[in-house]
C-alpha cells in the first residue's frame, strides 16, 4: 500500500477517535500520519486537553520551522474596519481626543469617558457592548458623584471588583479653569494680562458595574498627592 493512501486510513482512524488501532497501525507499519511535533499537539489538545504542553509544542514548532513556509505563503495581514457603533437613537461619542477607555474582557464591554472635543474638556460616560456594537451613554443621575469635565486622564477595569478606575485630568478651556483651583492659574507679567496654565488634578474615583452600587461613581480621593 503507497505511504500516502496509508496515512489517509491514519488520518480516517484517528478523526473516529479509533485511537488504539490509529497507534497500533503507526507503530508496525512505521509510517507516520505527520511531523511527530503536530501529532503530539493534536495528542495534547485534542485527546488530553493539556493547554500547557500545547503551548510549548506549537513553540517548539516554531523554533524548528514548521511555520517558516505558511508566514511565506500568507504573511500576517492587519485590516481596520471602521465602526459606526451609533445606537437605535442615534447615540454615538462625538470626536474627542485625550479621552480614556478601559475594557471589562469578561463581559466583553468598552467603557470610554471624557475627553477633549477641540473647545473644551467632556465629562460623559460611554460602554460599547462588543456583541451587540452600539454605544450608549450612561446617564447621570441628579446629584450623584461624578468626575466631571476632564481630559488626558487614565482609567482601568479591574476584572476582580468590576470597578472602573480614573485619576486626574487635565484641562484646559476655560470652563475647566473655572473648576479647578484658584491656585491652578498664574499671571503673565510680560503681557500685562491673564495666561492661564492648564489645570491638572489629581482626583481618584472608582465606577461599579456590578453589585447594589452598579452604575454609580464613587470619590476615592479629592488629591492623591496629598497622604
């Protein structure tokens, strides 16, 4: 029997999960199905469900070349496509920079706020639910805790707590100015006027998306400069 029509009968007992008759025939016929590093990484995901071992067979095979002729052939591509991601009500973040975004991975949700839109510093909350692909504002609730206007601040999602964390800002309309600390502007005395310097602060808040508090920010620190 011809080696190839051989291993197709390999590849038929195995893909049966005939795995006795599948190593019996590898074995006394000595032929093999494929490189021995693809049969141990079918073996460890397939059989075995050992992650771990998978992981270093499909490194191994790289150190060995396996991939060398596919990344020729079909060389990585990166391919942007753009969202719209706008809402049933028309609800999309409208052109920003400085922004901050985070992701909860297990939920599969981005969260984006603030930012600066060319003329001042924006103070909304978006999630973007990746399965469903539409932005929503969260609303504010009447006199609830809230950052406020900001821009070039960070935020990050903490998977263990569902909080959303944000520190500090910095602003620089003069809207911004009027909130931030007297102590924040200083005097041109060259000009004679006003030169305001842009505003920075320092300010600590935690967002819950889960739990009774879901949906409320929470001050943690009005200046973490300050012990």
């Amino acid at each position: 029997m011809e080696a190839a029509a051989f291993r197709h009968i390999l590849k038929h007992l195995r893909s049966r999960r005939h795995v006795a008759s599948f190593k019996a025939l590898t074995a006394s016929a000595g032929v093999q199905l494929e490189h021995p590093l693809v049969t141990r990484l079918y073996d460890s995901v397939v059989s075995d469900g050992n992650w771990a071992d998978a992981e270093c067979v499909l490194q191994l095979s790289a150190d060995v070349g396996l991939f060398d002729e596919y990344a020729r052939e079909a060389p990585a591509q990166v391919t942007w496509t753009r969202l719209c991601g706008t809402s049933a009500d028309g609800d999309t973040p409208r052109q920003r920079g400085g922004h901050a975004m985070c992701i909860d991975e297990v939920e599969e949700k981005i969260y984006l706020y603030g930012g600066w839109d060319g003329e001042r510093s924006l103070d909304d909350l978006w999630v973007y639910p990746i399965a469903e692909g539409k932005w929503h504002a969260v609303p504010r609730r009447e006199d609830a805790v809230w950052p406020g206007r900001r821009s070039c601040h960070k935020m990050v999602f903490d998977e263990k707590t569902g909080c959303i964390y944000l520190l500090g800002c910095l602003g620089v309309s003069d809207d911004d100015l009027r909130e931030a600390e007297p102590s924040r502007t200083r005097s041109s005395g060259a000009s004679g006027g006003e030169s305001r310097a842009p505003t920075q602060r320092a300010d600590f808040y935690a967002y819950h998306t889960r739990g009774d508090d879901a949906g409320t920010w929470e001050l943690l620190s009005s200046n973490t400069e300050v012990l």
